[in-house]
C-alpha cells in the first residue's frame, strides 16, 4: 500500500465565510441589508429568515454581517447564538453583555452612552424576574447588571429606564441589527424563552432582529406550549412575532451538481491522487446524479468530508472512484447501505448476468420454446425484492456502483466506467464495507511487490509466499496470475523459479498433505500460458526448460512437465510441436539416467515418465524395466499398482476407480498388458472389506485394471480397422457435372 499521508481537510459546519457564492445568495443578502439599514421607522422589527437545516441560513447571516462590515459601518451589528449558552438566564445576560458591547465600540458618544441604558434596562428586568419566579441566580444576575448601571447613573425603577432608553434610541438614529442564529437547534423551552426575551425585554426602538430558523421546528415548539391554552396554533403565533418572513431562495440542483462536483474532485486533489480523463467524466455523472436527491449544501459537506476521509484509508488498494460511490451510499442513503451489507453476494453475483440475458429473452418472446409448451418467465429474482423499493435516485447510484444492480433495475449506461479493484468484484466489494483488507484478503500492493521481488531480492520473496496462511494464499495466487500478464521472459522465469521452489519445498516436507498447494503449480503453469501470444514459441519452451533444469529434483522436472501438457497441447494443435522435441529429448534422457530410482519414486508420473523412456529409448526398454521391477516379489507388485492408482489423486488420496481407459492405452505403449497382468494374478491376493489399506487398495488397482482391459482390446481392434479401412478405400472423383 503507497505511503501517502496528506493532511486531512475536512469541511466544518460553520457558514461559509470564503467570497465564493455557489448559491446565489449575494444578491438577496444585498437587497435584505439595504433595507434593514435605510429602515427609517425607528419600532422594534423582527425579520426571519426561513429554510430547512443546512439549507444556508447561517450562511446568509455571514454574507449579511460582510455586508454591513463593508457598506454600513454606522449600523450597530450584534450576532447572537442563543444555542452556545447553557441556561436561560446565561442566555439573557450574554445577549445584554453583546449588546452593551457592540455600543459601546461605536465611535458616536451619543451610541456609546446607550450601553449604560441597556444594562440597567435589562439588570432591573431580570432582578424582578427572578424575584417573582423564585429563581435567585437569575435574580443575582439582574442585581449584578442593575448595579453596573447604577455606577454609570442610570434611573432606578424598570419604566423609568425603559421610557428613558428609548427616548434615547430616537434621538441618537442609529440602527441596532441583531443576527440570531441557530435558534432551531434548540429545546422548545429555550426557543420559547428567546422570543419571551425579545418581545418582553428588547422589544426596543430602532432594533432590528434577523432570525434565522427552520419555520416547522420553530412552529411545532410554539404550539407544544399555547396550544394547550386553546390559543393559535404555533404558526400563527409565529405571524405575530415575526413581520418579515423571508424563504430563502431556491436552490438550484445545477447549483448543488457544481457544488458536489467540486467536492469530489476536491478530496481527490487533497489527498494527493491524480484523476483521469475517465475519472473526472465519472465524477461528472455521479454529481448529476446525486444532485437530483441532495437537498442542502450542508448534505454536499458531509458526503465530502466522508469522501477525503474514505480516499486514503485503502490508497492504492481500491478504486478512488467507487470509493466515492460506495460512500455516496452510505451518507446518503444508509437503509439502502444497510442491505447492501446484508446481501452484497447478490450485488457481486458473477451468474447474474446469464440469468438476466435467459429471462430478457423469455420476455421477448414470449416464452416461446420450439420443442413444446411455452417457457415460464422466471420472477424479476431478489434484488428486486431487496432493493426495488428505494427512490430512483438509490437504484441509479446502486447501478453505477454494481453492474448488476444497472441490469435488474433497466439503468443503461452507455460506456460504464468500471476501474481496477471494483467494487462489484467479489474479491474487492470488503475493502468499500469494512475500510480493511479482510482476512482471506491480500494488498495488491504486495503481490505488485512479491513479483518485482523475484527478480531483484529472491529471498524476501519466498519468505513473502512462505508467511500466507490457507486463507490468503489463493487470494494471493489469482491476484499472481493477473499481474504477471505484462511480464518479459527473464521477469517470468524468475517468477515461476520462485513459485514452483515454494511448491515442491512443500511437497517433500508435507508429502500427501500437501495437496491444497497444488494451486501454486496451477499458477506456475497459467504463469507460462500467458507467455503465448507475447512470446515465440520458441522462447516459451526455452523458458520451460530452463525452469525444470533449474528444479533439484528429477520427478520435480517430470512433474511440472506434466503438469503444462496444456502447452504441448496447444502447439499440437497449432502444428509446431516440434519446438517441444529438445524438451521432450532431455527430460526422456534425465529419466534414463534415473530409471533405477523411477520405479521407487512415489512421487513419480509413472505412466507420463515411462511413456517419456519409450518414446525416445524404445518400448522394450520400458517394458524389461516394468517387468524386471514386478519380478516375483509381492512387495514390489503392491508398490505398482499402488503407483498406477496414484496417477488419480483427489485431496483425500488415490483413487484407482477414475483410472480411465486412456490410461490404460498409455500403459499399453510401454509395456505388454496381457503379460504383465499375468504376472501380477498371483503376486496380489484376494482381500476382504474396504479399509484404505495398501493391500486394498493395490488390489482394487488390479481388479480395475482387469475390468478396462476388454474395453481397451476393443477400441483397439476398431482403431485398426478404420485405419484399414482408410488405407484400402479408394479415392473419391466427382464430376465437374455432378455434384451433388
């Protein structure tokens, strides 16, 4: 896995304070600022600035104080956040103390001297609250402000100050703008003690407050408390409070698309990852998309914020661009991710398609069947039942993430891009749901790093291969088999040296048991096939051979030989087997030189090596050898047969009843069948019950041979006869005029 570890740039949820305007809001703050400050009516004014949360409402009230910062600098600004104090009263003396202190920062005396009036105004109110209500900390608080004031020589009794403030107010023409923000956040006795606060307390002359709440929260907090009176429901009350409510304008979706495309091609600039053409056209369309579903930018932040946080986790390991799919779902739609966790094998199904196809063509036609009745439809199948319920917004993002989902719910997509480590692939679709590689998972960057290994560093990478447990090494195998694809001979052989060391290391320590690991010489052998079509025949079978030269064993040269007859096969077939012939040559002449050591070797092909030794030293070589060993020994008849028997190897053992009838052919071109089951009658006796005894087992050998032999004398006897037959048969002419 790369090692990049950018700083994570997560966006908070504070308005925006940057001079980008993405919604278009400038305008309507501009022409909502002109007319709070020019407001010449000195009353009490209270504006509200209506949407749902993370429409923009705090962002709004931003844009407003740069505007009143900017171009109205004689109008006194007060922001207020009712939701950062903890109690009511802290509530009422932190707006006091904000009040008292934006005045008396202003540069006319007249203002400033309005401070003094506030506190006092406002400690008297909050004394006799308290008083009256039994609330002594609030009532100590009041007393506090009231004895503030009096030090700047305020009147004493609450009317008196109150007419003596406002017389105030008027004379000094100075406009007192009051943004509150966040008042939906909070409890509805706090909500309801806020507006309690403004009508009672500052309901005062020549102020302005702009709120800026979501109406059905507001609403439904009022009408908890007077609607038990029988009053107006909470609405209406709201009309009686606020004079100005303002919704904020639209949203365009063009808007939110450039928004959350920016988003996304931000996280991936963040963290350091360059996009291609193909990528940023993704983006494109999973911004289109999603943008028809999001609501509020505040949604646009979190989806990108999971987004950067999601990118780096699996870098390298995963598809940046599922990555933001896979975390669209999950922000946005969390029931719909829900199932996907719980049903992910169907979303990664690799027969879905097939199915499909078979039942898209029963549609078309009606079920119709050329042999008898007509076909029955299948059902749609369960992804249906699973997913077709969500909004269409969810199926099209599930169907750019799964190309399964895209053909269950009908969502073409012409030119669908699908990167590597996709998210619809069954080895990959973990690293999206758990931010991990699993544990019968691999890195990709480690198998890219394994490779180069064998080249340059050969020991790292066995002790790589030698520390996969069962579970990872077939993960480990696949993931070998598609990297090496691009490899140059050298960087071939060094692999397949590596692979094969592991695997015959494994089978000397492990013998039997060893059998699982038969998929490293599986991908040894898928390793050379790939050579064919990059490589001459020629430099193929060089690479080959030099690999089993390099073996230490001779029945490990034989063995993976053997093991890429499918090689042979296709040069066959292609009729150049005679690039084969040096290969054959010297593995025949490796066996020659070891043929004491073949008929003891258990271990050994037998079959393949002695069909090796006729082929090039001549039959009667082999069959003196097979013969000779047999003798008349017991022992030896035993150990024969249980050598043929291993020629069919499960994972729980031999199995002597799969011997096929080619087999027996084979044996037939090394040695004489009928004299050497005439040897063998009276060296293997007769035995009783089924224990996987070798004694059983070399017997079911002989009786299995026994039972093919007529089989094989038939299929000989008609092979010579239509080899006669094509011999004597005379040529066909046909007549230029007489064709039929």
């Amino acid at each position: 896995m790369a090692n990049h570890d950018p700083r994570l740039k997560l966006h908070d949820d504070r308005p925006s304070a940057s001079g980008d305007d993405l919604y278009h809001r400038r305008t309507f703050v501009r022409r909502l600022t002109q007319a709070v400050a020019r407001r010449t009516q000195t009353s009490p004014f209270i504006i509200g600035i209506e949407g749902a949360w993370g429409e923009g409402k705090s962002t709004v009230l931003e844009y407003m104080a740069q505007e009143l910062h900017a171009n109205h600098r004689d109008v006194v600004l007060v922001r207020f956040n009712p939701w950062a104090y903890g109690s009511q009263d802290q509530m009422l003396l932190g707006l006091v103390q904000l009040v008292a202190e934006r005045l008396r920062e202003n540069t006319r005396k007249s203002v400033r001297k309005l401070a003094a009036g506030v506190l006092g105004l406002v400690g008297s109110a909050a004394e006799l609250a308290g008083s009256v209500s039994g609330q002594g900390h609030l009532e100590k608080g009041g007393a506090a402000t009231r004895k503030l004031a009096d030090a700047l020589g305020q009147e004493d009794s609450f009317p008196k100050q109150k007419a003596a403030l406002e017389a105030k107010l008027r004379t000094a023409q100075t406009q007192v703008v009051v943004l509150v923000d966040d008042l939906d956040r909070l409890d509805h006795e706090a909500i309801r003690s806020v507006f309690r606060l403004l009508k009672a307390v500052f309901d005062l002359p020549s102020f302005t407050y702009i709120l800026a709440y979501d109406p059905d929260i507001i609403a439904a907090a009022l009408e908890a408390h007077f609607e038990s009176r029988g009053a107006l429901s909470g609405r209406r009350y709201l009309e009686k409070i606020v004079q100005l409510p303002l919704a904020l304008p639209r949203l365009d979706p063009l808007d939110l698309e450039e928004d959350l495309f920016a988003n996304l091609v931000g996280a991936f600039e963040d963290n350091g990852l360059p996009q291609s053409a193909e990528e940023i056209v993704e983006m494109r369309r999973l911004a289109k998309v999603l943008s028809t579903h999001l609501a509020t930018p505040r949604e646009i932040r979190r989806l990108g914020n999971a987004v950067r946080f999601a990118l780096p986790i699996l870098r390298g390991e995963t598809n940046p661009v599922d990555v933001c799919r896979v975390e669209a779902l999950r922000v946005l739609f969390p029931e719909l991710f829900e199932q996907v966790l719980r049903h992910s094998d169907l979303l990664t199904d690799t027969g879905f398609l097939a199915r499909h196809t078979y039942r898209r063509m029963l549609l078309r036609d009606g079920g119709a069947n050329p042999i008898g009745g007509p076909l029955p439809v299948p059902p749609p199948g369960p992804l249906h039942e699973v997913f077709g319920g969500f909004p269409p917004a969810a199926k099209q993002l599930l169907g750019m993430a799964f190309p399964n989902a895209a053909l269950a719910f009908d969502l073409h997509e012409p030119g669908r891009y699908s990167g590597p480590y996709a998210a619809h692939q069954p080895e990959y679709l973990k690293r999206y749901l758990q931010y991990a590689i699993g544990s019968d998972d691999v890195e990709d960057a480690l198998t890219r790093q394994f490779i180069q290994d064998t080249v340059h560093r050969k020991a790292s990478a066995e002790a790589t291969l030698g520390a996969l447990d069962a579970k990872r090494l077939p993960r480990f195998l696949g993931k070998i088999a598609l990297y090496a694809r691009p490899l140059e001979s050298e960087e071939r052989l060094a692999l397949t040296l590596v692979l094969a060391g592991h695997f015959y290391e494994s089978y000397v320590s492990f013998g039997s048991h060893a059998m699982p690991l038969l998929t490293v010489r599986d991908t040894v052998v898928e390793v050379l096939e790939q050579g064919v079509g990059r490589e001459s025949s020629g430099e193929r079978w060089e690479v080959l051979e030099r690999l089993l030269k390099d073996l230490p064993e001779w029945w490990m040269s034989l063995d993976l030989f053997e093991a890429c007859s499918s090689l042979l096969a296709r040069e066959s077939r292609s009729g150049r087997e005679a690039v084969a012939q040096p290969l054959r040559d010297w593995l025949a002449d490796l066996l020659h030189r070891h043929q004491t050591q073949l008929m003891q070797e258990p271990r050994a092909i037998l079959v393949s090596a002695l069909r090796l030794l006729a082929e090039r030293h001549g039959r009667s070589l082999t069959h003196a050898l097979v013969l000779d060993f047999v003798g008349e020994r017991s022992d030896h008849a035993q150990r024969w047969l249980l050598a043929l028997a291993r020629q069919v190897r499960v994972e729980a053992g031999a199995l002597p009843s799969r011997f096929s009838i080619e087999q027996y052919l084979m044996l037939e071109e090394v040695v004489d069948m009928d004299e050497l089951l005439e040897r063998l009658e009276p060296l293997v006796p007769e035995v009783e019950g089924l224990a996987a005894t070798d004694e059983v087992m070399a017997r079911i050998m002989f009786d299995r041979l026994l039972d093919i032999r007529p089989d094989a004398k038939e299929f000989r006897q008609l092979e010579a006869k239509e080899l006669r037959q094509r011999l004597v048969a005379p040529p066909i002419h046909k007549s230029e005029h007489n064709i039929e």
